[in-house]
C-alpha cells in the first residue's frame, strides 16, 4: 500500500473498502460463483450481518446479487463489508432456481423455431436484442431481488433465446458441407465471452459502481448485437403458414432424430456439472479461492475446441467427431477430475475438458440440420433444444443433490453421475449413425 492510501485508509468503525484488504478482514469483493446457481441465501447471510452499513451514494440492496450469463458464466456482485468465511453453496433459494429457470429459457425455443420458419431472423435478432440489452439494464437499477430475477431470470435470457437459434438457424441455410465449421466458428463468440465478461466485470465493480459495470456491459453487447442485426441473413424464401402440434411432434417419428436428441440431452445433462462445481472441488484440496475461480474462464480453451474439431468434423464425418468428443469428455472426468487432489490436476481438466465439450456445443446443432429438411430447420431445431433444454434445468439440481456440501461432501457419487449421462449420450450418438448408414463397418464411413 503506498503512503497516499495509508493516508486515505478510513477509521476502524468505517466501512473498509474491498480493494484494501487489512488483517482478518480480507476479502474479494467479487468473485466467480463456486456452482452456477449461487443462491440468495448466502446474501440474506451477509445482508443481515452488515444491515444498516453501506458504501456513500448506494441504497441498501444495491449491490445484492446480479450476473450475466454467457454459455453459463455470472458473477456474483456482494456488498463492500468485512467478509465473514465463505461457505458452501446451499444448492436451493428463490434466486437459484430462477437462476436455473433463466438457463432453461435460454434453450427453450420451439416458438422461435415457428417464428423463423415464418419471418426470418431479422426481427426476431431485432426483437432479442431488445429483451438482452434492456435485461441487462434493468439489472444495473435493480434494488430489490424480485427486480433481479424478472430481469436475469426472465426477460434477457429470453432475448438471449431468440438471438441464439436464429443465429444457428441461419447459418445452417447458407453452409452444408461447411456447416459444422461455420457453425463452430459462430458459437466459439461464448467461449471468448465466457472468459472476457466475468474477468472485465471483476475489474469494473472494483472501480466503479456495480449499476455502471453492468450498463458498461450492456452497451458493450450492444454494439455486439448492433453488428448482429446488420449482417444476419437467412437464404430461405420463409413464408407464412399455419403450424400445428403435429409439426413438433412430427420429427419425433423419426429414429435417427430420437437417438441424435436422447444423445444430446444426456450430455447437457452431465456438460455444466463440472464448470459449477470444479471450483469448489478444488479449493477443498487447497487451491486459493482466487486461483479457483479462473478455473471457469479457464474453459476459454474451448475457443479452438469450438473450430478445430468442427472443421474436421466437416471431413471426417460430424456424427465421428460428435462421439469422439463425448466419449473423450465421459473418460476425462473419470480419469481426470475424479482422482484429481491438487492443483495441477484440476487446471489441467478444466483445459482439456473445456475443449472436448465446446466441441459438444459447437456440433450439436450441425447435427440436426444435417438430420433435417433445411426449410424445417426452425421447428426442428426448435423441438431438439426444447427437449434439450429440460437437461440443462434438471443437471445441476440433481447434481446438489447428490452432493449436498460441496466443501465437505463426498463428491464421487457427482462423478459417476456425471460420466455416465455423458458415456450414455456417446451410445446414443453411435446408435444413430448406425440407423443412418447400418451396422455394418458402420464406423468407417462419414456421416
């Protein structure tokens, strides 16, 4: 600490601020949650302890608990107050599963499936930019926690629905035997997300208020989106027509289209355990809280997973390198993350998995466009991440199940449960490639 600080440091009844940690009472005032549904329980915890004191300029409840999501990536934003030890995760509260209910509304999208097959993408890219930005901006005003939710937990993960799958619904129309690369090169935009968002929001809450880092990320995405709405195009004539129930349920009469989508629903099942709870499985074997929560933008690694592999997967076949990739993923948490005790381990798991799994990612919707009629591939595409999408709402609730304290729990029963929903994906996978091209030296032909 230089002199000018020593001489600004306030008086021992004053409120120290976080980024001038002393004795006991050092903190990190922001931090990477240790599951991806960090509750409000544990800020009615803090909120309690340190009623009555808050930072000049801010109303009580202010900085309560906010995140922004970017292929399942928040951060959790806590009042400047002498922190008392973190605990565990209570896996339950209003704010958890609506945290929850938010990643499920962000794959839910048979709706907006109808809607591109009928309109295209423009206003539909125009319409989610709206719900995501003004999400995010509601959330930087946001003083109670029913405010937070209704805008993290429902209005911009719906925006972020609709700019998700008519992203990946448009460039299926302008790419076939390019497809999965075009595709990989689209969704790797996450990865990097994923790892610039939470490390900018880290730095911006430690200098500015918690209402300017979040609207400093708002426009950022903004001008993100602007670039979104300007050159996304689909090449499809679409038309409008009169949808039925029938149209959803029609691709499930299909066998290759069951097995493709009974594959990805037990990978997604399985795919976010690992990124909520490596964290906390880490910093129980020693790893300094701060180290451990870059473990989650470590997964940036899943940048060139999300385009190498789709661009061979463009000449070895997607549905090879889709099985490849699960497989790989099943085997690295059993023979990586289960047995891991140390740092290096960890580190090394976060990496590598963070590759095998945005290769999961950046395939899945290649598949089902090459499964479908490409003037279907909105209501097709709808009904594969509608059902997709009840994996991503019903992982992580039974995996705090299983595991009910992550600081102290065992966690091999999360390990098993994990690698076997991912191993049971990579034979579906296979069963479907054998429906489309037979069983015999089934594996050596491209598909």
């Amino acid at each position: 600490m230089t002199q000018q600080q020593q001489q600004q440091q306030p008086p021992p009844n004053e409120a120290i601020p976080a980024s001038e940690p002393v004795g006991d009472d050092v903190k990190e005032p922001f931090h990477l949650p240790v599951s991806a549904s960090d509750t409000s329980d544990d800020v009615e915890a803090q909120q309690s302890d340190t009623q009555g004191t808050t930072t000049s300029g801010e109303k009580p409840g202010e900085n309560t608990n906010a995140g922004h999501t970017s292929e399942k990536s928040s951060v959790i934003v806590q009042d400047h107050q002498p922190a008392s030890t973190p605990e565990g995760p209570p896996d339950g509260g209003l704010a958890a599963w609506m945290t929850v209910f938010g990643g499920f509304c962000s794959m839910f999208g048979p709706f907006i499936g109808i809607l591109f097959d009928n309109y295209g993408p423009r206003y539909i890219i125009l319409v989610g930019t709206i719900l995501h930005v003004l999400g995010i901006m509601m959330t930087s005003i946001s003083t109670e926690y029913y405010q937070i939710l209704l805008a993290q937990g429902i209005c911009s993960p719906i925006g972020n629905s609709a700019l998700f799958h008519s992203g990946v619904n448009s460039i299926s129309t302008w790419f076939g035997r390019r497809r999965a690369l075009a595709l990989g090169i689209a969704t790797s935009g996450a990865s990097l997300g994923g790892v610039i968002l939470p490390i900018m929001l880290t730095r911006l809450f430690d200098l500015l208020s918690f209402g300017w880092a979040m609207r400093i990320c708002g426009f950022l995405i903004l001008f993100l989106l602007i670039i979104t709405n300007l050159t996304t195009t689909s090449r499809l004539v679409h038309t409008r027509k009169q949808y039925h129930i029938r149209d959803f349920v029609r691709p499930l009469r299909e066998l290759p289209f069951i097995l493709t989508t009974a594959g990805t629903f037990c990978f997604f099942w399985g795919m976010f355990l690992p990124f909520s709870f490596i964290p906390s499985q880490a910093q129980r074997h020693g790893m300094s809280p701060t180290l451990a929560s870059y473990l989650i933008p470590g997964r940036g690694i899943s940048f060139p997973g999300r385009i190498i592999p789709p661009y061979l997967a463009d000449v070895f076949g997607r549905f090879n390198l889709m099985i490849l990739m699960t497989l790989a993923s099943g085997i690295l948490v059993l023979a990586l993350w289960l047995p891991s005790t140390g740092n290096a381990p960890a580190i090394v798991f976060s990496a590598l998995y963070g590759f095998t799994s945005g290769t999961v990612v950046s395939l899945a919707p290649a598949l089902v466009a090459q499964i479908s009629e490409i003037r279907e591939i909105g209501v097709r595409s709808g009904t594969y991440f509608c059902i997709v999408s009840f994996a991503a709402l019903t992982g992580t609730p039974i995996a705090g199940a299983l595991l009910p304290d992550p600081l102290g729990g065992s966690y091999t029963k999360l390990f098993v449960f994990c690698a076997v929903v991912m191993l049971a994906g990579t034979g579906f996978y296979c069963a479907a490639k054998g429906r489309i091209v037979g069983w015999r030296g089934w594996w050596g032909k491209r598909v």
